[in-house]
C-alpha cells in the first residue's frame, strides 16, 4: 500500500456546530478501516478552524477562494486570515 496516494475528503465546507459529530465519527470510521489514507477536510476561512474540526481530520485546511488573479491582494489577503489564527486556542 502507498499512503500518499488516495484519501478520504469528508469535509467541505460543513456547518462545525451541525456536523462536528458526524465528521468525527467518519474520521474514526475511516481510520480504523483504513489507515494507510489519511481524511481531509476544508473549511471556508479561519473562523471555522475550531477545535471541534482539529481532531477530526489527519488533514484540515482553510479553502479560500476564489482568488481570481495573482494580480490582486487576494492572495496577501488569505495569508493575512490564517494568521489571525490565535495558536493559544489550538493547543491541546
């Protein structure tokens, strides 16, 4: 088997307070199942980045977009969001 290759997206964009449960319970699922794939989810900015996600996933992200020309401050603009993170809030 080839863990980089293939992985479960089972999170795209969701609701944290609706769906952090279900997204748990699939991470837990899938890695008892599968171990070599890791699960991956995205959420649309950094405020979604809760520790309700951080331990339901081997790989969660921000997924910002649309960022439509690399002529804009839209790239500077999603570098500046994930650093408001507050790092004090996700240590564990």
């Amino acid at each position: 088997k080839d863990a980089a290759h293939g992985g479960y997206l089972i999170n795209d964009e969701l609701p944290v307070d609706e769906y952090s449960h279900l997204v748990q319970w699939h991470h837990e699922i899938l890695s008892e199942i599968d171990p070599d794939h890791p699960t991956f989810g995205v959420s649309v900015g950094s405020e979604d980045l809760t520790r309700k996600f951080w331990r339901s996933h081997d790989i969660y992200s921000a997924d910002p977009y649309p960022i439509t020309s690399a002529d804009t401050d839209q790239i500077w603009a999603v570098y500046e969001d994930g650093n408001q993170i507050d790092e004090k809030k996700f240590t564990f």
